[in-house]
C-alpha cells in the first residue's frame, strides 16, 4: 500500500500525438474536488501542452500550478530538471492533491520512476500509477507493433539490421510499464479497430492491464487516478528495453520550431501542414497562428496527415506570434524543405 502522507503523482505517457494534453485537460475540468498540479515534459522548444493546459486554469488548479520542462526529455534530465520542478510543486503555498506528469512522446518512463527513489523526494510522493495512451486507430494498423515475420526476412539478409524500430521501441516500453492503457481516437477507430488495437496491446503487456477506449480525452477520473500502484516499488513487473542500460538516445528525432508571422488563408496552412507529412514524413506538427482578422489564437494540432485546428482563445495581452513545433525521425528533418512547404 501506498504511504497516505505522501503526494500522489499520476504518470501519463503516450507517443506522440495520443492525446496526453487532451486527457490532462479533461481531469482538470473534472478534479473531483482534489487540488491539482501539472508538470508538462514538451518536446521541442515552444511549450505548446503547457500553454494549452495554462487554459484550463482554474481554482483547483491554479496557472501556476502548471509547470513545464522544456530542456529535454523528463528521463533524461531527472537530476537538473525533474527533481527541483517536483520540490517546488511540493513547496506552494497550498500543496496538491495530486500531481499529474504529461511526458513527453519519447520518453521512456521506467527510468522516471526511478527518480522517484532520489533522496529528496521519496519519502514525499509517490506515483499513483502509470497510463499509458496509444492511438486507436494507428495501432490497428499496426504501426507500432513491427512484422515479426518480414523483420526476421530482413535479419536474415542484412546481420547488422536492428530488429526493432526506434518507435516500436519507445511504444512498447511504455506499454510495458503501464497501470493502465487508454486506446484514445476509439471514434476515429470503430469498434472492429478498437478490438484489434486491443488485442495488439495486450499481445505487448507483460502483465495482464485494463485496456480501454477512449475518444475526446473523456473517462471517469475515478477509473485513472487514485491506483496506489506505489509503482516506483515495482520495477521489476515493468520491463524495459534499456534494463541494464544507464541511459538512452534520442537522436533518432528532432524538431525545429517554424515561426509564421500573421496567416491568412487557415485553409492554406492546413494543407501546407498535411504535406508535410506526405513530402517531409513528419510526425507530429502543433502550435499556436495568430490568423489576420482574428481576434482568437489558431490551435494546430497534427499527427501525420491527421490534422485537428481549431480557435481556442482570445490572443488578449498576449503577443499575436506565430509558432509552429515541427517533429520528425532525425534522418527526415529538413529545415528548409519544412519552411519552403509552409511558404516561409
């Protein structure tokens, strides 16, 4: 059982673009009369999550109760980063409740609950469990779960070829380390691909987990949070790729940070992103575009060529900037081709 006295600290990890911001903007519109905290891990240099979240703002979970980390990934930056943003959580004038992580996509989270046994914080919080949030409908298709069969052809012509791909990788290290598996986009999947994003995940878990859909980031608070997993105890049931291994590398991705100036033809910009993922294989565009005429702030939110935008809120005292986080593999990140595609 989970130490009463200390802060529970939720976990929610995903790839990128599963909808991590979205649940967190659900449960801080449902907190179920907790007082709550968010820690934003963005991946990329314009904190996008994190200004989405400063939105949903309110009386149990004040803006500055939102905190972000935007030097690098959560568990590769645990010392510099993670250990005094979670102090100064703990230090507000009126602690949390509880204590929601957003990482970022690539993370690996076994090794942040690792951090959970540092000195300075251990005896102070403990995490309530891990979710973990995979696409419905991109899980279906199976492009997080490699062919077992043509990889073992390749294998066999090519010694040196790796077995795994990067993002199979990270997909199944959080699977492995989860308490529960939300299957979000469960609309855009339909039952039949529900049912095969389920069996796909469950193939992955080296436990038997719950494994539920989910569509607009809406599920019962009650159901994710308040576990008393104590999973910083429970390593050893959440393998990982990199046991063993003290650290690991991101160099498989990049992102670059596209400054617009004011749009204005929305429609435009929404098939300049759309190429990008047919022409440039990014993964993952979302920002903020100041539209001419608009008094509101543009939210672009794009996984492939699945692109959400929408007005979010008045732009107010703030300045009207433009500001795009382009993500993609390291080896299809080109700058310029990315800037010619978005005509800046």
């Amino acid at each position: 059982m989970a130490n009463l006295e200390k802060t529970p600290v939720t976990v929610i990890t995903g790839f990128l673009g599963s909808g991590k911001t979205t649940l967190i903007s659900h449960l801080l519109r449902n907190p179920q009369g907790k007082k709550l905290a968010v820690l934003v891990n963005e991946f990329g240099t314009a904190g996008v999550d994190g200004d989405i979240l400063q939105g949903c703002a309110d009386e149990n979970c004040p803006a500055e109760n939102i905190m972000e980390l935007a030097n690098g990934c959560i568990c590769c930056t645990v010392a510099d980063d993670f250990i005094p943003t979670i102090e100064r959580l703990l230090a507000m004038p009126v602690k949390p409740d509880h204590i929601l992580i957003e990482t970022s996509g690539l993370a690996l989270p076994k090794p942040l609950l690792k951090a959970f046994d540092w000195p300075a914080i251990r005896s102070r919080i403990t995490v309530d469990g891990v979710i973990a949030l995979a696409d419905a409908e991109a899980v279906a298709a199976g492009r997080f779960a490699p062919d077992e069969e043509a990889v073992d052809a390749q294998r066999r012509a090519d010694d040196s070829l790796d077995h795994e791909t990067p993002l199979a990788e990270v997909f199944e290290d959080q699977i492995a380390c989860a308490d529960i598996v939300l299957l979000s986009k469960a609309d855009l999947a339909g039952e039949d691909g529900v049912a095969r994003a389920r069996a796909i995940v469950e193939a992955e878990t080296p436990r038997p987990l719950p494994v539920l859909p989910m569509t607009d980031g809406t599920i019962d608070p009650r159901v994710i949070l308040g576990l008393g997993a104590a999973a910083e105890d429970d390593l050893d049931a959440r393998p990982s790729h990199h046991d063993g291994h003290d650290d690991h590398e991101h160099d498989d991705f990049a992102s670059v940070v596209i400054e617009l100036g004011e749009v204005a033809n929305p429609e435009a910009l929404k098939a300049a992103v759309i190429r990008l993922a047919d022409e440039q294989d990014v993964l993952r565009v979302k920002g903020h575009v100041a539209i001419e005429g608009k008094p509101m702030r543009y939210l672009v939110q794009a996984v492939g060529r699945r692109l959400r935008a929408q007005y979010d809120q008045p732009w107010g005292e703030r300045p009207r900037r433009s500001r795009l986080v382009v993500i993609a593999e390291h080896d299809h990140i080109d700058e310029p081709a990315i800037r010619e595609v978005l005509g800046v």
